[in-house]
C-alpha cells in the first residue's frame, strides 16, 4: 500500500505527465503538424553523430517498440524527413537517417516546442525543484543522464 502522500506524488506525478504531453502534443501538432513521437524520432537523429541511428537503438532511444518505430519511419520517410539505409557492418540491419528537410523540421520544432516547456514547466519551478528534479529522475532511472550538448546546437 501507499501512504496518503506517497499515492499524492505518484498520482501528481501520472496526472502532470499527462498534462503535460497532451498540451506539447497539441502545440507540435498545430506548429510543425508533428506528433510528440515523430518529434522524438527527429530529435534523437538530429543529435545522434551523422543524423544516423541503428533503428534497434532509435527504439530504445524513444521508448517505442521496434515494429512501432517501424511504422513511425515508414511515415516520417514517405514525408522525406528520414531515410532507412543499410549499415556496412551488418547487412541484416538498417540506420535511420536524418534528411536534410528532417534536420530543418527538427530544429524549427525543438526551438518552438522548448520555449513551451518553458511556459509549461521550467517557469512554475523553482532553481532548488529543478535540481530536486534531476535527483529524482537519477533516482528512479539510473540510466538518466543530462541532455547531450549536440541538443543545445538545436536551440541556437
């Protein structure tokens, strides 16, 4: 069972998530025409070295099943955002590759849908939550790290 506040911070927590990812979708959706998951496609290839990720890797990368990430590329390449190609060390496997249109779209979405996450979140918190934050998220997923610099060349 959970104590009163322990069900508080856990409910708080499902119900700002939701929140959250319903209004940034919307804004995605009304800006840049993107769902929240083409966006994360977008955005792991614009940071990854060479726009380019082994599609098992850009799954985990988005927390999408991978016959789920299959469908959403399909999508994204018929649009001309993103290429699958062959890797050279593994002929079984394919990369998905950031197009130049893709590269374009990412960056222009990234700026917008920061500056939401802004007004949504960063601006109600204080500098002393923030960094309780990141001790919670570390807390609960030790694989959580800090955004990747490539990320900050997207919002310039």
């Amino acid at each position: 069972m959970l104590s009163r506040d322990e069900l508080a911070a856990w409910s708080g927590f499902v119900r700002a998530h939701s929140y959250l990812v319903r209004e940034l979708d919307k804004d995605l959706q009304r800006s840049h025409r993107l769902g929240q998951s083409s966006y994360q496609v977008l955005l792991q290839l614009a940071i990854a070295p060479r726009g380019r990720l082994r599609m098992t890797a850009l799954a985990d990368a988005v927390l999408l099943s991978p016959s789920g990430l299959t469908r959403l590329v399909d999508q994204l390449e018929r649009e001309g955002l993103v290429a699958r190609e062959r890797r050279e060390d593994d002929a079984r496997s394919y990369d998905a590759v950031l197009s130049p249109q893709g590269r374009k779209l990412a960056k222009a979405a990234t700026q917008a849908h920061l500056r939401r996450v802004r007004e949504l979140f960063i601006d109600r918190l204080s500098e002393a939550q923030i960094t309780q934050l990141i001790a919670i998220w570390t807390a609960v997923d030790p694989q959580f790290a800090a955004p990747r610099p490539a990320l900050l060349l997207l919002t310039q």
